[in-house]
C-alpha cells in the first residue's frame, strides 16, 4: 500500500519554496502543527531526512531532500493535469475566476452583479480554494484570474491590487463585552485577559502584527484554532472568545447585532489582488474585466455579503 500522500508532497514542496513552515501553513490552511507532523512522517516513510535541520533560521534541503523535491514536482504537475476541472472553456464571453475564500464570499458576487448590467452576455466561472490552490490552476492554465490574498512564489505573474482588507477584532454581541468595549481598554488589555479564537487564516499576517505590538501567540489565552475565517466567525458569534477577524466579512454580522468589534490601532492589512498569468492570454471578456477592476468604478467598501 501506498503510504505517501500528495497532501504530504504539496506541504514539503510548499516549504521549499517559501522557506518556512509558517508560510506553508498559511497559504495551505493547515495548523503547523499538522505540517510539522506530515513532513515528519513523510521522513519516517522514506528512512532518510529531507530537511537540513542544523540551521534553526533557515530551511535547507539534504542530498535526499533535493533529489525528492524534483520528483514531487513532476508527480504533482501531472496530477494538476489529470485534474480535469470544468472550469474554463473556449466560449470568448466566459471567464474563468479562482478565488480565496474571503473574495470568493464576500465580494465577488457583487461585483460580478454589478459588471453584469452592463455586461449582460459575460458568463462567470468561479473555482473557490486557498491561494496555493488558485496560484497553482493559474499555472495549469486552468483559470483566466486569480483573486488572492498572499503570493509565495517569485514568479512573473501580472499583479493588479484592487482592495485593502483591515483587519479588525470580532467580539460576542453579549452584554459583558458591551459593557467591556464602553470601558474602552487598550489592545494589551485585550489580548492578555480575553479568550482567543486564533484564526490559522491570517497566521502570518497577525504574528507579525503581535510582534510589532511586543507580543507572541504563545503567551495568548488561545482555546481554539479554527482553519477558515468563517469557522472563527461562527465561534465569536456563538460566544467561544474573540478573534481576529476581516472586517469587510463582518460587514453583514456587524449590521444585524451579531458581533461587536474592536478597531486595532495600526492595524493590518491583507492586500485583495488579481493575478494572472503571462502563459495564458486573456480573451477579450477577461480583458475587458481586468479593465473594469484596474479602473476603480466598482466600489468595494459597497460590499455587503
């Protein structure tokens, strides 16, 4: 039997080429902890070590690691191209769209609304994954547009930005925490006394914000990990603890009393952007669409899913 996995290949070739276990975990959506373990495994599996572990601040390939990369490569480009996803066709009115997850829910419909008044013939296909996911259908050719959040890779990829998504604290809509944010305590107060639902989709992005702030995520009082920005919504809102959270994906929580939020001082933000491949070339619909983006007339702060 079989006893490697391709989850296992794409988390040791992601680790390769960001060069870091948190990144991985980030762009994957997994816990490091299961990436950690994965990767470990994947060594036992083949009774050789893969990664160099002698320097703790950088990840280096063995002799075995770099002969293995190689042919993880290959196995995953061939099974990219066995993947037949009906996503794109030859039609010229068709774009073919993978999005992340915080696009995918909370903006693209209704922009794809919006273009559609004008653009009555466009027909949509939308493909939702992570943004290792989306990188890699628009390397396979698979998709016209990527809308993500974080790029690993230093390829050449054609870039536009379209929206700064603030990141924001989501608290319970109970009276405690109402009677908490009157009192108006600082983001110390708030973050060393309250339970936290830390949110593994923004791993990265809220370390680095913590370490500006001179904290670190072990010294929190996390009691739950949740993988998807949805799963740590549903957890504030059901009273589990606050978490950080993106603030245009509360926008109709906010509205209906669901959830209270607590603005962070220089807070971060995750950059929106379309990416597309200068291997494909755009039909005229897709084009067109880039144009329309790059052109500002559709107003995201609209947004309201």
């Amino acid at each position: 039997m079989l006893s490697i996995t391709l989850k296992q290949l794409e988390f040791f070739t992601t680790i390769v080429e960001t060069k870091s276990f948190t990144k991985t975990a980030d762009l994957l959506s997994f816990s490091q902890p299961a990436i950690s373990s994965n990767i470990a495994l994947l060594e036992e599996t083949l009774q050789t070590e893969l990664l160099d572990r002698s320097n703790k601040k950088k990840i280096e390939l063995t002799e075995d690691g770099l002969v293995f990369y190689e042919k993880a490569k290959e196995i995953l480009a061939n099974c990219y191209t066995l993947q037949d996803l009906p996503l794109h066709k030859s039609d010229p009115n068709t774009i073919a769209i993978g999005a992340h997850a915080i696009p995918a829910h909370y903006m693209l419909m209704d922009v794809m609304n919006f273009y559609k008044k004008s653009h009555p013939s466009i027909h949509f296909l939308l493909k939702e994954g992570s943004d290792f996911d989306v990188l890699n259908l628009l390397d396979q050719q698979k998709i016209d547009l990527g809308f993500v959040s974080h790029m690993s890779a230093a390829k050449s990829w054609k870039i536009l930005p379209i929206y700064g998504d603030s990141i924001i604290i989501g608290l319970p809509s109970t009276p405690r925490y109402q009677c908490l944010l009157k009192k108006k305590p600082t983001i110390y107060e708030l973050l060393e006394k309250e339970r936290i639902i830390w949110n593994q989709s923004l791993d990265s992005l809220i370390c680095d914000y913590l370490e500006q702030l001179g904290l670190q995520k072990d010294s929190l009082n996390i009691v739950g990990e949740m993988n998807s920005e949805q799963l740590a919504k549903t957890a504030v809102i059901d009273g589990f603890g606050i978490s950080f959270l993106s603030k245009i994906s509360l926008k109709c929580a906010i509205k209906s009393a669901e959830i209270l939020t607590y603005e962070l001082p220089d807070s971060p933000v995750r950059t929106i952007k379309v990416v597309y491949s200068p291997k494909k070339r755009l039909n005229r619909a897709g084009k067109d669409f880039v144009d329309f983006l790059n052109s500002k007339t559709f107003d995201f702060e609209k947004c309201n899913r």
